[in-house]
C-alpha cells in the first residue's frame, strides 16, 4: 500500500501530468470549437501528439521507477548483483574472495570450489579470513535422495561431503586462531545454497 501511495505522488509531481493535461486541454478546446473547423483541426492535432508524448514519458517513467526499486532493494539486501548463471558469479566472487573477511558458505560437497580455489582459501585464512560452512550430513538419509534425484551415482553426495569435512581440516591448518573455521551439519532435505 506504501508503495502505491508513493508511486501516486510521484505521477502527482511529475511534469508528465501537466504535458498530459495541456494535451487534453488543446482535445477539448477542438471539441468545443467543433469538428471541420481548421483550428478545431489544428487544436486536435497538437492535443493528441502532446498527449502521446506525455503517456510516453510517463511509460519511460514507470520504467524508471522499477528500475530505482530494484537498485533500492540491491542496497537494502547488501546485495552486489544478481548472476543468472554460476559462471557469472564465479568470476565476480573470486574478486570478492580476496578481500573478503568473512565467507559464509551452505552448500553440499563444494567439489568444483575446492578444485579451483583451495591455494586462495590457504592464503586468506593464513591472513584472519574466517569461514562457516553449513553442509548436508554425510550420514543424512537424504544424501542417497539427493544422489537419485541428480541421476548421479550412489553414494557420490556422501563421499563429496565427506572430501569437504577433509579439506576443512587441511585448510584448519592454516588458522590464525581456533573457531576461525566452522563446519556445522544438518540433517533435512537442502533447500537452499547460498554464498556469502
């Protein structure tokens, strides 16, 4: 409702409104003046393109709003972008990664991250990077669920999990401090991954 309000009192103060007006303004005088009469012609010429301009501004202008409502949402949420693939986002996180002071990561095996990343990762926490890890129990009966539904073979989300809880204790090797690492494990079906 706060959102109508505010979009109502934008289209009040927008100069598109008056450009509407003035267009219907020159529609009446031509209808009060009466058809076939040049000026009348002339009147109903220059209200309707004045009009068609301001319903065009005002479509460019709703525009805009949605577009400010999405970058207003970005900052609310400390959000940087929304990727439609994880190749986007990959590029864009190892930026982030190397400045980065805390990573919060819930996800399953996280075999392709460990691949690329793990020299990166050793260095970051040698320098106070702190990182949480929520991830699948290797033991959840779900893991056999999960392997099902990927059509991937038995056990594969299992042994995944269990390579994941082996390389957080290599990289535990490279703390500064104790708890600068956390892994925690759940046991329900995921419902969500997420990198922060």
């Amino acid at each position: 409702m706060k959102n109508i309000k505010v979009i109502i009192s934008k289209i009040l103060h927008s100069p598109n409104i008056i450009v509407c007006f003035i267009g219907i303004f020159f529609i009446l005088v031509s209808v009060i003046i009466g058809t076939g009469n040049t000026i009348s012609i002339i009147f109903i010429s220059i209200g309707t393109s004045i009009l068609a301009s301001g319903v065009i501004s005002f479509i460019n202008y709703f525009s805009k709003i949605r577009e400010e409502n999405y970058k207003h949402m970005l900052r609310y949420w400390g959000l940087s972008e929304i990727y439609k693939t994880r190749a986007e986002m990959n590029s864009e996180s190892n930026k982030e990664l190397k400045k980065a002071k805390t990573l919060e990561i819930c996800a399953m095996g996280l075999k392709g991250y460990r691949d690329a990343q793990t020299p990166l990762i050793k260095s970051r926490v040698s320098k106070g990077l702190n990182i949480k890890i929520l991830t699948l129990s290797p033991d959840s009966k779900y893991a056999l669920e999960i392997d099902k539904t990927e059509g991937i073979l038995e056990g594969s989300t299992k042994d995944s999990i269990k390579e994941l809880i082996k390389w957080i204790d290599e990289i535990k090797k490279e703390q500064k401090y104790d708890g600068q690492i956390e892994l925690r494990t759940y046991d329900h079906y995921p419902y969500d991954f997420t990198f922060l």
